[in-house]
C-alpha cells in the first residue's frame, strides 16, 4: 500500500503504532501533488513548507502519546474557507490576493486536532457553480477521466481525495457543492443539519443555505472528521447549541428494520441517466437485502425546489457579495475617477460571469417592486418544501435518491446556458432549502466508467443515520475501493 | 423576454456591476430565460404560508457584551488596496 493511497483511519492505526510517522505520510501526499495534479489542477495553493513543518509538530505529539484521529493527517482545504496567513481566494480574481488574518472555526479545530492541511483546493468561483469551470483562476479536471468536469463547487476538494493527494478535505455545500462533486468522483461527501458546523470564516455565498462539511474516501473517514468539527461556535449566530454524538460508534449497528423512503417524484426512468437509474435501483435491493424496508414516498413540492433555490441563493449572494468593493480587500481596478466609478470597474473586473449573472438575478429580485414575487414568493414555497420533509420523515428514516441526473459531464458540454446547469442541481438542493443533512458515497459505475453516487438524506440532526445506512451500504459493496488510473 | 435590455441596465447598475455594451444582449437573454423558468413559482398556492428565512430558526442568539481581544490594525489593514496612516484610501467623494 502506498501511504498516500491510506484512509484516515488506516493513517491513524499505523501512526499510533508509530510504524510510520506523519513527515512520511505528509511527504508522500505532497509527492503525490507534485507528480498528478498537473493533470487535475485540483490545488490553487500548496503549502509545502508549513505541511511539513505540521508534520514535525505532529509526530512530535505522537511520540509524547498525544494523538487524536486526525493528528498527522494530510488534508486539504476548499479555498474559501479562511486559513490564517494563507492565500485564501475563493477562485475568484477579486480576492486571488487575499491573506485572511483569522482561522475559520473549523481550522481551529483542525489545527488543535493536530490535522496537517496540505493546501487550499479549486472551486467554482465563491461556490457559484455544479462543475468547477466557473474558477476564475484554474480549470480542475476529473481524475477518472480527464476531459470531464469534476462536479462543483468544492471540485478541487473531490478531485484531491479522489486522486489521493490529501486524505480527506472541507468543502462547503449550497445547494450540493459537497455531494454533488463527490459523486461525479467516487468518493464520499457529506453535507451536515444547516447549523451543526460553525461557517465562522467561511466566506458567504447564501448564508442560509451554506454549510461545511466533510469530503472522504470512506465513510468512517467522514464520521472522523464530522466528529471534529461539529458543535456550537459563539462566533457563528447560527450554529446550534446542540450536543455531538459519536459519529463513529454511530456506524456500528446494522440497519435491520429501518425505513428507507424513495420518492415518487424523483421518476428514475425520465430524466436520469440509464446508467445512473440502474445503480440506483440496484442501491434499493441492496438495502432490502440488508434487512431495511424501502418504502414509497412523496415530495410535492420537490419540483419547485430550483426555482425557489435559484430566488433565495441569487438574493443572499447580491447581497453577501457587496462586500467586494476594493475598499478594504481584495483587488482595486485602478482605472476609476470617482468612488463609483471605483466600484463598477472593480466588480466587473474582478468576478466572473456566472457571479455576475448571479448578482444581477438576486438585485432584480430583492429590488423594489419585485421582492413580494420573487423573494417573498420563494420564501413561502421553501416553507412547503421544509413541511413535505417533515411529513416524510414521519414515514420513513432516511430519503433515497440519486445525486446528479447523469454522471460528470464533458468539460464545456454546459458553458452556454447556466439554466441547463442549475436543473442538474434538483436532487440535491431540497436538503439545503429544508436544512436537513445528506450523504453522497459510491453506489456503481457508467458504462464509460465513471462514478456514480447515491444521496441518502435524513431529518435535522440526523446526521447518525445517514452514516450507519450509508456505512452498512459501503462494506455490503465495493464501489469504494475502485480508484481511478491517474 | 422577460427582462428588457433597459432594465437589465438598471439593475446592474444598481449591483454596480458594469457588462461591456456588447454583452449586454447575451445577459439579458440568460437572465430573461432563468427568470421565466422562476415564474414556474407562481403556479404554486402559498396562500397563508408563512415564508422561512432559515431552515433550522433560533431565536435570541445571545451573549454577554464583553470586552475581547480583536485583531490589530495593521491585520486589518494589511490587504488594503491602498493605505495611509492608519486608514483606508478611497478615491475622492465629493465633488
């Protein structure tokens, strides 16, 4: 086994036995960067030096018996969550020179659990994006194939695990930016209950829609991590005060008696993929052969959830996004007469056309006149969405479904028409309206070979669930251990 | 078209935003079509709904208003486009 080919978990057993030490571990990862991701373009920033000085520190620790499951782990970060002293540009030009003064929460924790971040991974630009190809800074590329996207916003963070040039990564999901990319890479990805992880030095792109969670090869691995950056945080307002279980000992039953619900809205012969209905269909027998009972149920309103999602994530980013002004970060278009001026020349040189595209729909419908239909409108209808998830969650314990419609698509094949691009979002993006967390982990293969993923989602603070279901699904299957030949 | 090229031009001012004159057509069009698709909204009966402004509510976040440590000035300032003694350089305000 090549170290940087090791599960988090694995990593840990054999750094506490001290048979191998986190600098080798470390090197191996950023060996591993050096020699691949000329191919996948998944780093914006490595960060060699400080790696392996927090590797030192690491084995350090170790040698004195101090080691928690994350001690000496190599990770990578989306790069839109704030890193102390490192470049942190949300791929977008108007902040590609941005040196955060503060950690994000979820660093501290990292950091005091002694986790070694690698770098700071590609993004669609401030998470506007289902394929990473709205970076204004690099293109990522998918490491089973290529010439395909590998899914967004957080694609650096599932191209990185995916080709094993960190161990696991923090992305963040708006409307399935975590799952989602996951998927098209074959790896696991959880979105946790809006609220469980601080967004404290997240930078905001729909703050009542974002949330930070896990990118993994396993399940345990994401349980591991979920288990370190949960909890309450004073700095977040809207973190929850709410105690954090053990993830890990969640996994440890079996699902005998479970009900798992598979919407009827959700047709598996319109509109999905062949290939992607087959896996998913044969996910459904899986679980009745591993003793659950999969049951019919209905979302209502599911079909409005892109259009109400599309309402509300425009608004909050026009709004989150007047921050960039080039007063007091970030880039300043020197070309200007007067302070407006100043602004105009500096936004439009600075974000790209999808956020701008974004911006403009979320001012026309927060703006005079418009905000009762449009704002107001999507507001009542995401009310409707969070009830039909309630209602189903009286019927069954976790939602079946698939991620995405089709498995990661060709690079540019949805460049012209951005509407095409936020349809394929309509599995996942109910979970971010309702609150509710959601797992994507590998459930089969296209015929090409690519990836395809299964969404598990259940009730607020449910998070134990969805991992035991998915976990007992991973070690029934052996999706997971298939890595790609890059 | 749902959105004239006119108020696509107020709005983007309005997000002081600038798109170059011979862009404008494209973006409008793309707007246009993704607002149409918004529309489908209206075929839903929310008569008495009460809208959701976050999924998970809480109420009253509250803290004890208590002096802590913040970051220093120099940190605050240190990815500042242009400075001067201690303050940010804007371009003239006022005529």
């Amino acid at each position: 086994m090549k170290l940087h080919e090791l599960t988090i978990q694995d990593a840990h057993n054999l750094l506490k036995k001290k048979e191998i030490s986190s600098k080798e571990l470390t090197g191996a990862v950023l060996d591993r960067i050096e020699e691949v991701d000329e191919k996948t373009g998944a780093y914006i920033t490595v960060v060699k030096k400080e790696a392996l000085l927090d590797a030192e520190n690491a084995d350090k620790c170790i040698s004195k018996g101090e080691i928690t499951p994350l001690t000496g782990i190599p990770l990578s970060i989306k790069d839109l969550i704030c890193t102390k002293g490192v470049r942190t540009t949300c791929a977008s030009k108007i902040l590609e020179n941005f040196t955060p003064p503060y950690d994000a929460t979820v660093i501290t924790k990292l950091k005091k659990a002694g986790a070694v971040i690698t770098g700071k991974v590609n993004m669609d630009e401030f998470g506007m994006g289902s394929s990473t190809e709205n970076s204004g800074l690099k293109t990522t590329c998918n490491p089973w194939d290529v010439t395909r996207v590998p899914g967004g916003s957080s694609g650096g963070s599932a191209a990185s695990v995916a080709a094993d040039m960190c161990l696991g990564s923090l992305g963040s999901d708006t409307g399935g930016s975590i799952r989602q990319p996951a998927s098209h890479c074959g790896i696991v990805g959880m979105k946790p209950t809006y609220g469980r992880v601080s967004r404290f030095g997240l930078v905001a792109f729909a703050s009542s829609l974002d949330q930070i969670g896990p990118l993994t090869k396993n399940v345990s691995d994401c349980a591991l991590i979920m288990n370190t950056i949960s909890g309450y945080d004073p700095k977040d307002s809207t973190s929850v005060p709410k105690d954090v279980p053990d993830y890990l000992s969640a996994l440890e039953t079996g699902i005998e008696g479970l009900t798992i619900g598979v919407p009827r809205e959700f047709d598996l012969d319109e509109g999905v993929h062949p290939d992607v209905s087959m896996a998913v269909k044969n996910a459904v027998k899986k679980m009745e052969e591993l003793g659950a009972k999969c049951v019919d149920i209905s979302l209502p309103h599911s079909k409005y959830a892109v259009a109400a999602y599309y309402v509300i994530a425009t608004s909050e980013a026009s709004s989150n996004l007047a921050r960039y002004d080039g007063v007091k970060y970030g880039l300043r278009d020197k070309n200007q007469n007067n302070l407006i001026e100043m602004f105009k020349n500096t936004r439009k040189a600075g974000f790209g056309p999808e956020v701008q595209r974004r911006i403009t729909i979320g001012t026309y419908a927060l703006s005079a006149g418009y905000y009762d239909a449009y704002y107001g409108k999507a507001s009542q209808v995401r009310t409707l969405i969070i009830e039909d998830y309630s209602k189903a969650f009286e019927e069954c314990d976790v939602i079946l479904s698939p991620v995405a419609p089709a498995p990661a698509p060709e690079i540019g094949e949805n460049a012209e028409d951005p509407l095409a691009m936020y349809l394929a979002d309509i599995f996942t993006l109910s979970a971010n309206l309702a609150g509710i967390p959601g797992i994507s982990l590998p459930c089969g293969f296209s015929n090409e070979g690519l990836p395809v993923g299964l969404q598990l989602t259940g009730g607020h603070f449910n998070e134990e669930t969805i991992l035991k279901v998915a976990y007992n699904f991973e070690q029934a299957t052996d999706f997971h251990k298939k890595k790609p030949n890059i | 078209m749902k959105i004239s090229k006119k108020e696509v031009i107020n709005v983007v001012k309005l997000a002081r935003i600038d798109i170059e004159e011979g862009a404008l057509d494209k973006f409008a069009g793309q707007i246009g079509k993704i607002l149409e698709y918004i529309d489908t909204l209206n075929n839903v009966d929310t008569t008495g709904v009460k809208p959701t402004s976050h999924a998970i509510s809480l109420t009253n976040a509250l803290r004890e208003d208590e002096l802590k440590e913040s970051i220093n000035r120099d940190d605050a300032l240190y990815n500042a486009p242009e400075k001067e003694d201690g303050f940010f350089v804007v371009p003239k305000v006022i005529e």
